[in-house]
C-alpha cells in the first residue's frame, strides 16, 4: 500500500486532509493523526476489525491496550463507566485537564471490544487538544483508539516523517501538522477513592501533566513500572509499560554520573546531553562523534520534552555504536523524561 502524507498548513488543505482521514477511518483502516503529545495511529474504537489494523500496522503484541480518544466529553459513556464514588473527580479532572494530555484508566463500557482494552476490564480514554486531531475525531463523530504511531517498542514518532519512516507501505495516510507540542506521551493515571478526604492518583504512565500539576486534585502514588525515590523502576502493573521500550535500534546506555562512563578505543560514541553545558562533566568525556543537546534554552524541561524523540531518533540515525545519555533533573517533565531514559537503556 502506498503511504500518502497531507498536509495540514492552509484552510483548504486542512478540509481536505480531514475529510480524507475521516473517510478512511469510516472504512475501517487506520490512519496517522497529530495529538499534542505525540503522533497517534486512529482507528474506529468501535470496530474490532478497524483496531485490528492498529495491532497489525504496529506489530503489536495484542495484550497491549491501546487509548481512547473522544471527540466530546459527552462521549464518555460510550467506552468507560464511571463509578459513583470517584464520578466527582472525574469531572474535576476533566473539567481541568481535557482536552490535553491526561488519560484517565477507568472500568471499560460492554460496547467497547475487547481488542481495544487488550482483555482488561478498564480502559484507558482521554481527549487530544491538538486541532487536527480534534477536527477529525468530531468530523468522525465517535471515539477513536489511537496509540502512538511507531511500530512495537520503537521510539514515538514527533513529526509526519519519523511517521512515514516507521510505518510506510502499512497505512494509507498521514496528516502532518508538524512537530507535537508536547512531545511525549500523555500521563496515564487509576484513580483510588478514599473513605474520606483526596482521591489517590496512581501515576501509571509518567507524562506531560506532573505530578506537581496533579497534586491540588489528589494524592499522588507512583505505580509499579514507575521510578521510585532512587529512579529505578520496578516491574509493571500494567501491560504496554515494559522494561525495555522507546528503544532506538542503536544501543543506549543512561550514564547518571561523567565518572561512571569509560570509552572503549575504536568505538563510536553520541552524546543526549541535557544542557550542552561542559560544568556537567559530560562533554570532556570523550572524542564525541555527535553531540545533540536536548533543552539548549540552558535546561529548561518543556523543552528537552519537545526535543526528545526527535534527538532519539536523530542519534540513532548516525551510525555510531553507542548512545551515551545523561541524566535530567527528577523534578517535573524530568520524571517522565528519566522514565523514557531507562526504559530505552540496555543497561
Ligand atoms: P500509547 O502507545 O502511547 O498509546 O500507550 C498505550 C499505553 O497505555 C499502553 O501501553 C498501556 O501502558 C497504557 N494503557 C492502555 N490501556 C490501559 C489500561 N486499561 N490500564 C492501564 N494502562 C493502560
Ligand atoms: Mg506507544
């Protein structure tokens, strides 16, 4: 199948790409949508033939639950039911958090396939604020599953190339608008009630919204398969949240102190660094083939987070035998970043 981008950047050309997206979608085949976070591989939540297509673009294992994307808040009820003693906070958190990169894991709604949710009984369902996405889901008129548009365990595609470099000749279409806002995935969070006083937020996915973001509406808990005080991570609760994952196919290794880093001679080595700045002892290390800097705002996280993928697959792109990464700061985006880090580390 040939692999078609469109382009996004006029009035016209919007109308068309929408109305061509949403055609397919009709169809049942699976199309490559902009979210603010990364870039999501749609299909009909509704029609198990059309999630299908998702798993087997993806080559994804089909335990692997996929999220859902409404096209209204309204829509809800569609694919989860919300149980009567956390219904309040879902509302607070919807009405604070959507659209945008906050996906909420509830008990799934019988009309939901199974295929969707990998068997579980929840499913994982948030709103996109990207306008592209938006304009195709509400054109489309019903919930859309859409997990980011890689093949199984690569790194999430930033922008309709590293789309059309991880998925041509699989899909029909891919709306490119760009580089995502975000640039990583959204925060995936279990919402525990409590007898009395603030709900628990179980981190399940470390994202854009922060725990310090989520804090005034909950207590916050890190999941299994989340980094704990020391940034290790220990084994997932969830499927999809596997040790190894975002992996570029050049070996990486996350290096948490200059010391710790010892090149071998004859070796090719590129540096992720955080700040691009020599009083973090990394750059002297070594005769660097490449050195991409993640936030060259002087460490500023949003913007390592923009970059993030993109540097990833960059560096991945060059040949060299190792990527050597340093470490970002544990506060904020840094914790999803850290999170990303380890898990694309062999070591
Ligand atoms: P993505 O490929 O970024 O769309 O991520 C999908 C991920 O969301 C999966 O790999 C899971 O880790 C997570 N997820 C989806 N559905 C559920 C669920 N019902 N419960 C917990 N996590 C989920
Ligand atoms: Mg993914």
């Amino acid at each position: 199948m040939d692999t078609f981008i469109a382009p996004t950047d006029r009035a016209d050309l919007l109308r068309a790409a929408v109305s061509q997206a949403v055609e397919f979608l009709r169809e049942g085949e699976a199309v490559a949508l902009p979210t603010e976070t990364v870039y999501g591989l749609a299909a009909d939540a509704l029609n198990p033939a059309a999630v299908a297509r998702i798993f087997e673009a993806k080559e994804r294992p089909s335990f692997d639950p996929l999220i859902v994307h409404l096209p209204h808040r309204k829509r809800l009820a569609d694919v989860a039911l919300v149980p009567p003693d956390i219904a309040e906070t879902v509302a607070t958190l919807i009405d604070t958090f959507w659209p945008g990169p906050l996906t909420l894991v509830l008990p799934k709604a019988p009309a939901l396939p199974d295929a969707v949710t990998g068997g579980l009984p929840t499913v994982a369902v948030r709103m996109s604020s990207h306008p592209v996405f938006k304009a195709v889901v509400t054109s489309f008129g019903g919930p859309l599953a859409a997990p980011s548009a890689n093949r199984f365990g690569r790194i999430s595609p930033t922008s309709a190339a590293a789309v059309m470099k991880e998925l041509e000749g699989r899909i029909p279409l891919i709306l490119d608008a760009g580089a995502c806002p975000e640039g990583i995935e959204s925060t995936i969070i279990r919402i525990i009630p409590t007898p009395q006083g603030k709900p628990i937020f179980r981190i399940l996915r470390a994202g854009p919204l922060t725990k310090e973001d989520l804090q005034p509406y909950g207590k916050i808990e890190w999941a299994n398969g989340q980094p704990d005080k020391k940034g290790q991570i220990p084994p997932p609760e969830v499927p999809g949240q596997l040790p190894h994952h975002y992996a570029p196919t050049t070996p990486l290794r996350l290096v948490e102190n200059p010391q710790d880093f010892h090149p071998e001679p004859g070796k090719r080595y590129a540096l992720l660094s955080y700040r691009g700045d020599a009083e973090d002892g990394f750059l002297d290390l070594t005769e660097w083939d490449h050195v991409l800097v993640l936030s060259p705002g002087s460490g500023k996280l949003p913007e390592a987070a923009l970059r993030f993928f993109h540097c990833l697959r960059s560096l991945d792109e060059l040949g060299v035998d190792e990527i050597i990464a340093e470490p970002v700061p544990l506060r904020g985006l840094g914790m999803a970043l850290m999170e990303r880090l380890r898990r694309a580390s062999r070591y």
